[in-house]
C-alpha cells in the first residue's frame, strides 16, 4: 500500500511539471525580450539619417545602386566633403543628396563621391 502512495505522488508531480516547466519557459524567455527591446529602440534612435520612413522605394533602391553607406570607408571621402551633398538645415543632423532623396549622414559615403571645388 506505501508503495503504491508513492507511486501516485510520484507520477501526480510528474503530471504537474509537464505543465510548470513549459510555463516557467515562456515567463523566463519574456523577462529578456523587454532588454533587446530597449537595445533595440536606443539603436534605432541613435542613428536618424537611417530612417528611410516616407522615402520612395525607388529611392531606396537608387541609394543602393549608388553604394551609399551611413560611415564612410574611406576617411577622407565623406558625404559632408561631397560636391553633391545637401547641408544640414539648422536643428537637424541629417543632410541631403543631389543624386537621391532622403536623409543621408554626414559621415556617409557612395561610390559617386566627388571632392568640392
């Protein structure tokens, strides 16, 4: 008879992890979801002249064709020392470009980069 009460408390535990260890998966694996959220929001904010909201899609496409690239490769070949560069208005970190729409980042870069005269 002792045997057989173990047995049953045995196999009722086991019953009830089959349902706590999933749960206590799930609530383990959110509490780090909000972290990456957070990273994620701050990168987002960081980086402005990457927000390509509004933009045409042909524009997107004509910046990649360009090679446009937000950080400059090359040091002394960036957006802001660019014959075709658009200069930021007053207030704002992202100026403009001549060959495409959008925000573009003073340090940026493309492969029609031109010096200034």
């Amino acid at each position: 008879m002792k045997q057989e009460n173990e047995r049953r408390n045995f196999l009722r535990k086991c019953w009830q992890m089959t349902f706590v260890a999933p749960l206590a998966g799930l609530w383990l694996a959110g509490c780090g979801s909000s972290k990456k959220s957070v990273a994620t929001d701050k990168k987002l904010k960081a980086t402005p002249c990457e927000d390509l909201t509004g933009v045409p899609a042909v524009d997107v496409e004509k910046r990649k064709s360009l090679g446009y690239t937000n950080l400059s490769p090359i040091p002394d070949k960036e957006c802001r020392n660019c014959q075709l560069f658009i200069p930021p208005k007053e207030g704002s970190e992202c100026g403009g470009c001549l060959l495409f729409a959008g925000p573009v980042s003073p340090e940026g870069y493309c492969t029609y980069w031109a010096p200034q005269v």
